[in-house]
C-alpha cells in the first residue's frame, strides 16, 4: 500500500483551525492512547467524524455508555470476545445516535469517540482515502512549530508513518492494520525509534524488531 499525502486543498486563511504546539500535541496524544484517556480536540462544531460511515466498538466495560444506547443499535463485534459490540451508521453515514447535528449521548458517548482525533491525520500524513469529511477537517488544522524541538518530532512521526506503510510486508500479517486512524496511532507510538533515522541508511530490520518488541510487549 503506498503511502498517502493529506491532498492538496485550497484553504483560505480564515478556514484553517490553529491547534496545540506538535510536541504537546504528541505528548498529550500518546498519554491519552497508553492510559485509554481522552483526546481534548476543540471539534467546535464539527461532527464529522459522526457522519463517515465509523463502526463504534463499545468495550462491555462501558456500561453507562450501553445503558444508553438501544441494544438493537448493537452488534457483536467481530474477532474480539463475547461482550464487545459495534454500532453501525445509516445510509448516509451517520451515527444513530446524531440528533439535530449533535450527539445525544455525549455526556455518556462511547471510549472510542472520546478518543478519536483527526489531528493525527496532519501529523502522519495519512489520509483516511474513503472519508471526504475527515480528510477535508484534517487538513484544516495546523500545529505550531515553535520551537525545534516541535520540528524535530514531527519529523519524526511523518517518517514513522512513511516507514510503516512503505515497509509493511517486512512485518508480521497483521500487525500493521488496515485503517488509517490505527496506521496513524502506530506511527505515533513508535516515533521515538525514528531519532536519527536515514531512509537510505538505516537498518530496516533492525527497526522492524525494535518496533515490534515495543508495541508486543506493551
Ligand atoms: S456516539 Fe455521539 S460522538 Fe460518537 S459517533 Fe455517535 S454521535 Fe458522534
């Protein structure tokens, strides 16, 4: 799978969303993804991410969450244990549980979209191909780079997610996964590896093993 570039939109100044420096941006994102918290992304009013055709997985720990949402709207989740479920969209790619553009649970909404952050899009590069409404959103945001520290990150992300698109056939069958928010999420959490990294230098076996011993043994 090749890599993909966030696509060239023309953004008219006033239309671009300013957003946290990139390092505490990262900071702040791999926080949230080792202890299952929440992304603090100031959305306004954008929901889009509840009208592109997402599979909400709901853990059976969320309990308050299933309290509130009627049990036909939920599946059982494929390949994961008894108890975990999924809630579906409409025909046109809506959450059901959207109303008047707003979610109706969202004191009680599920882990999955407290969480999820299309930032992650502008920092990796990836594209969610099939989802107009997130690549047009991410591509609205820029980070502040104001310090080189911030640069040297970002950097350091873009060529984590390079490397793993690029490269995936050098990992095992799917550990590298299929969607590009997760695609994303690794690159994030394995950015670390990529200080010093030089495409045409680098031993790229050597970073595989590292990449999987970190991911696997946490
Ligand atoms: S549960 Fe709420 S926040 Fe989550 S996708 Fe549905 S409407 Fe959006």
């Amino acid at each position: 799978m090749k890599k993909k570039s966030i696509p060239t939109i023309n953004i008219e100044p006033e239309n671009e969303l300013a957003t946290d420096s990139f390092s505490s941006w990262l900071i702040a994102t791999g926080d949230a993804y080792k202890n299952g918290g929440s992304a603090d992304v100031p959305c306004g009013e954008c929901n889009a991410c509840c009208r592109s055709s997402y599979f909400i997985h709901i853990t059976p720990n969320e309990k308050e969450t299933l309290q509130h949402i009627p049990k036909e709207l939920l599946f059982s989740a494929p390949g994961l244990p008894k108890g975990n479920v999924l809630m579906g969209f409409d025909q046109e790619g809506r959450c059901p549980m959207l109303s008047n553009n707003r979610c109706s649970i969202y004191q009680y909404r599920p882990l999955t979209c407290r969480s999820y952050d299309c930032r992650v899009f502008s920092a990796t590069g990836l594209v969610e191909e099939e989802r107009d409404l997130i690549s047009q959103q991410a591509s609205r945001w820029k980070f502040k780079f104001q310090s080189e520290e911030d640069r040297v990150l970002y950097f350091y992300v873009r060529a984590a997610a390079d490397f793993i698109i690029e490269n995936q056939s050098m990992f095992p069958d799917g550990f590298v996964p299929g969607n590009p928010t997760q695609q994303a999420m690794l690159a994030i959490q394995v950015h670390d590896f990529f200080r010093g990294y030089e495409k045409h230098k680098t031993d790229k076996h050597l970073l595989v093993e590292k990449i999987l011993t970190a991911v696997t043994h946490r």
